[in-house]
C-alpha cells in the first residue's frame, strides 16, 4: 500500500506544476497586458480568453490533488462532538464519498457541453482556440477529483493509518 500511495503522491505532482506554470503565465500575460495598455494604448485583444482558460487550467489541475490531499477549507464547528464519539473516521469517509458523488454528475454534464461545443465548432474569440479541449479538461479533472474523493473515503474506511491529519 505505501509504494502505491508514494507513487501516487510522485505523480500528483504533475498537475500541480502545470498549474503553478500557468499562473506564472498569467502574472507575466498580465503585467504584459497592464504595460501595453497603460504606455502604448494598446492592450492584448485575446489576453481575457487567455487568462479565463489559464484560469480554468490551475484551478481544474489543482482540484484532485487538494481533494486527495484534504487541502479545502474546512469551517471545525462540529469537530468536538465528532472527536469526543470517535466518529471522526465515518465523517470523513462520508464527506469525501458524497462529495465524489456529488461531483460526477457536473463532469458528466461537462461532457455533454463539450461534446456540443465540438460539434458546433465553437471557438474562442480572438485566437480561435477551439473551447471543447478546456471543457475536456475540466471534465476529465473533475472525473479524477472524484476518483481521487472515492480513494480517499476508502482509505478512512479500509486504512486510516495511511492518511496524516493536516489539522492535527
């Protein structure tokens, strides 16, 4: 169990430096659009579909990782009562399986809109980049989110001593 979860954890690292890339893409498109704009008058015309798209890419590749990894926000009101019943581990393995549930239905709908998309040809405005391939993206992202939720209710179900408490 520990070499998969090693390589796994290896592996989740790919998506995190394709985001970090993009964000580093979108300072430098951006502080390049705000100098054209602010000396010559002259901003870059596709700089919104590009940051919208840049965007979508770090927030989509950094979802499984963060899921898998328990990185979300989580708000501890009721983390006493929970501690004190020793129902930590069945509150975990069940929000993570409803949230894995509940997500791959939008994926499925995402699917669905790019698969529209590809069939109208749709295209972004001023580079005409077709908008079915960030729609797959997130799709296939949100699919591996879900994945990534299911793993880690099993684990609280089937190997707690496997997964760290980043609250702890």
């Amino acid at each position: 169990m520990q070499p998969l979860l090693r390589f796994l954890k290896t592996l989740s690292r790919i998506p995190m430096v394709v985001a970090s890339i993009a964000l580093f893409a979108l300072m430098c498109l951006t502080f390049a659009d705000v100098l054209m704009r602010s000396i010559f008058n002259a901003p870059i015309e596709a700089a919104t579909e590009l940051i919208r798209m840049g965007i979508a890419l770090i927030v989509f590749a950094a979802l499984p990782v963060l899921s898998a990894q328990n990185g979300h926000i989580a708000v501890d009101l009721l983390d006493g009562p929970f501690r004190r019943f020793s129902l930590e581990r069945v509150r975990d393995a069940l929000v993570a399986l409803v949230c894995a549930v509940m997500l791959w239905w939008p994926a499925g709908r995402i699917v669905d809109l790019a698969e529209r998309a590809r069939g109208y040809g749709d295209v972004t405005e001023y580079l005409e980049i077709p908008t079915f391939y960030v729609a797959y993206f997130i799709a296939g992202m949100t699919y591996l989110t879900a994945l990534a939720l299911l793993g880690r209710a099993a684990l609280h179900i089937f190997a707690p001593q496997t997964l760290v408490s980043q609250h702890d």
